[in-house]
C-alpha cells in the first residue's frame, strides 16, 4: 500500500506542482495528525522527500535558462497587461 503511495507521488505532476496533494484515507478511530506524521517518517526513511528535493535543486544549466527565459517573458508579458490597463484607466478617465 504504502509503495504504491509513494509511486504515486513520484509521478510526473498533471497540475502545477502547488496543486498536488497526496490523499491518505484515515482509518476511523485514528487521529490524522499520527497518520500525516507516521507517513512523513516513512517518507523520509525512505527517501522520497530527499530525492525530490535534489531534483529540484539540480537543475542543469539549460533548464535553468530555459526557466529564467520563461520567467522574463511572463514579466515581459504583465507589464504589457499593466500598461494596456493604464492606458484605458488614464483614458476613461480623460473622458469624465
């Protein structure tokens, strides 16, 4: 059970990695706080959390760039928005 969680935690994430959650049905009687902390024990042992911390914090060179380009270009594109949002501020408010 517990491999198969941890398999499923190890997938490639569909959604934006702040989406993803990690479901544990907890049996009734059992405090979810025991549960989250057993199951972070065993992650941890395990070497789960390890592993992907190092791989976000290994990043090669190019994806690194690819990354920095990618973030330039969102803010290149919000400032875009931002100024097109003050032009027609600015404009309906000359029209008043």
């Amino acid at each position: 059970m517990m491999s198969t969680v941890l398999r499923t935690a190890r997938r490639p994430a569909i959604l934006a990695q702040q989406q993803r959650s990690l479901w544990v049905k907890v049996p009734e009687g059992q405090d979810a706080d025991r549960v989250v902390s057993r199951m972070q024990t065993i992650l941890a042992e395990d070497g789960t959390l390890k592993t992907l911390a190092l791989k976000r914090f290994h990043e090669k060179q190019w994806q690194k760039r690819k990354r920095k380009a990618e973030e330039q270009n969102i803010r290149r594109a919000n400032r875009r928005v931002g100024s097109m949002i003050d032009f027609i501020l600015r404009d309906t408010k000359l029209e008043d």
